[in-house]
C-alpha cells in the first residue's frame, strides 16, 4: 500500500501510533518542499517576464545561445553576419538581466 501511495505522489509515510516529533519533522520537510517550489515557480516568472521582452530575433538567438552555439553557427543558421550576432547577444544579455553566458543557460534551464 505504501509503495502504490508513494507512486501516486506522497511524500512521507506516517503509520499509526504516530511519534509527534516525527509529525513535526514531517510537516517541517514538507513546508521546506513548498517553498523551493515557490522560489522555483518565482524565479520561473521572472525568467519568462524577461524573455517577453526579447524581440523573435532576440528569441531566436537566446535559443541557440542556451544550446551552446558558436555565434558564428548562429550567424550561419540566421544568415547574419557574426558581428550582428554579437550586437543581438548583448540584447539579450542586458534584457535577460544576465551577466554571464552561463547565468542565461540557466534561465533556459528553468523555462525547461
């Protein structure tokens, strides 16, 4: 019974007699679990608020950046000229609020 309620999505199991100690700790855990969920669906928006502002150029080259595209891959498969690649990613940069390319990888990473 346990194992078909933990497939169906509970998180923790307590059987009856139950030890308050054990109750609190497993009210605590779960509380724990909803806020990193908060902060994950908050950062989530954020990210999503910040991509609406790119234009579908922008878009585009926010997409092959987070796949790890050369700018001059991204200039071949856009037919634009590197140096234009490298304008629309500071764009990108500056509107995603990133101050790194690894920091805008993430941010794709929590769009999904």
């Amino acid at each position: 019974m346990v194992v078909q309620m933990m497939r169906s999505g509970v998180v923790d199991f307590i059987e009856k007699p139950f030890d308050p100690p054990r109750l609190i700790e497993t009210v605590r855990g779960c509380l724990a679990r909803l806020t990193d969920l908060n902060q994950q669906q908050g950062a989530r928006a954020a990210v999503e608020l910040r991509l609406a502002r790119l234009t579908p150029r922008e878009r585009q080259v926010f997409d092959a950046l987070i796949h790890g595209d050369s700018n001059k891959a991204i200039a071949l498969a856009l037919d634009i000229s590197p140096r234009t690649v490298e304008v629309f990613r500071a764009k990108v940069m500056t509107k995603m609020e990133a101050d790194s390319l690894s920091a805008l990888v993430r941010m794709g990473m929590t769009l999904g």
